[in-house]
C-alpha cells in the first residue's frame, strides 16, 4: 500500500509550477488531491487529468486567494467532496520584487492577501476537520533566511511572516498530533523563474551547488513531510535551496 493510500489532500495554486508537481507527486503516493487555482483552469484541469490517467484521484476547484472568504472555501468544498482533509500544502503566492518606494499599497495588500492571510485562514479552517496526525506545509522563500539585496522587502516580509505562523501552529496543534512545517524553496526552474532568466546567472552564483533546483526538489520535500517520514517534524522550516542560505 502507498504511504498516502485514504489521505486527501489539498494543494492551493496548482495550476502550474511546483504546486502541479507537488500534487502529482501526493496522488503518486496514493492521496486523492483537490488542486485550486485562480485563473487557469484548462491547466489546473489538465493536471488533473494526468493524475486520474496514472490511476490517481484529483479535482480541480477555482480559488481566487486574494478574497476574502476563497482559502475557508476552498477548504470546506474539499471536505464536502471527498469527506474529510488530512494534508494542506499552502502553496499559491507571488513572486514580486521592487524598490521599497515604488511598491503600491494595492501591490502590499494583494500579496499579504495570499501569501500570509489566505494561508492562515487555510490552516484555520482545515483544523477544524483535520483528524489526528494531519500535515499543514506552506511554501515559503529562500528570503527566509537570506537577503541577497534590494528590491525583495514586500517577499522577504511575506514569506517571514510563515516562519512565525508555522511556530504559532506547531504548538496549537501539537497534542492533536497536527504537524506544521514550512518548505523554504531556493531558484527553481518554473515559467515564474526559468533557468534562463535574465537573473538566472545570478541566483546561481548565490547556491552552494551552482544550478537552479527542480520544481520536483521541493515536491519531493512536501511529500516526506506528508507522509510517516514527517510525523516527529513539525513547528520548523526546511530549506530546499541548494545551499542558498549556506
């Protein structure tokens, strides 16, 4: 039997990049996974369908993170479907950067809207119908833990702000058996940061390992915390970032 045989998972903003990866890589391990997505259906759909093609089980809802009632519904509409919610990947956020004085304030409340607000409301409502043992992984930046220079401080202050979060969940939710985790990607190779970028060279130059992770790396990670593997981890951050924060 696969390790996630009779879990449900949901994976926000899993149209593309490593939320599609990552909920690939749950229904190989035997989860049925509900995928969201704000604007792209046909490629949240496509994804689903590549998982039900390799025996999986998935659906896709639309979610557009940035209102105010989208996380807490994403979450019940799961729950209606599939009768229960055992792993929450928070994983849907922007990828934005600019100089501190040119940064509107429609930018700042649209990106702590779903990086930050969506991912506790998320959480809020999943444990209210998670049982014992459940797993709430948000996504989180190599930001975390390393400012390489300006124009980051609207996703470096996002991002942060999962780290504390995460802590505050751990401790919540502990006696429940309810771990929480946050994976911390470095430069990895999606349509929102190619290899081939203009600051590609860069980011490189940044890693230990000198080349750009694969939305797999990170897919990898978020499935052993899933799983058995990540039952005694919980309240901290994993950096999958090739040695960024080195």
């Amino acid at each position: 039997m696969k390790e996630l045989s009779g879990k449900v998972a949901l994976v926000t903003g899993a149209s593309r990049g490593i939320g599609a990866v990552t909920a690939r890589r749950l229904a190989d391990g035997g989860a049925a996974v509900v995928l969201t997505y704000a604007r792209s259906a046909d490629r949240a759909r496509a994804v689903a369908k590549e998982i039900e093609a390799d025996g999986g089980r998935a659906l896709a809802v639309q979610s557009d993170l940035t209102g105010p009632t989208a996380a807490v519904d994403a979450v019940e509409w799961t729950v209606r479907e599939l009768s229960r919610l055992d792993i929450l990947v928070n994983n849907a956020g922007f990828l934005t950067y600019g100089p501190l004085q040119e940064v509107p304030v429609e930018e700042l409340d649209r990106v702590l809207a779903v990086d930050v607000r969506s991912v506790f409301l998320a959480a809020q409502a999943a444990a209210r119908h998670m049982s014992d043992g459940g797993r709430i992984i948000s996504i989180g930046s190599c930001f975390n833990g390393r400012v390489p220079g300006s124009n980051f401080v609207l996703q470096a202050m996002a991002k942060s702000a999962l780290i504390g979060l995460t802590k505050g969940l751990a401790r919540e939710l502990g006696p429940r058996g309810i771990t929480a985790t946050v994976v911390d990607p470095g430069p990895i190779d999606t349509d929102m940061n190619p290899a081939d970028g203009d600051s590609a060279d860069f980011q490189r130059g940044l890693t230990a390992l000198g080349h750009f992770g694969q939305a797999q790396d990170i897919a990898a990670a978020v499935a052993y915390l899933a799983g058995p593997g990540g039952r005694y981890i919980t309240g901290t951050s994993l950096a999958v970032d090739g040695g960024y924060t080195t």
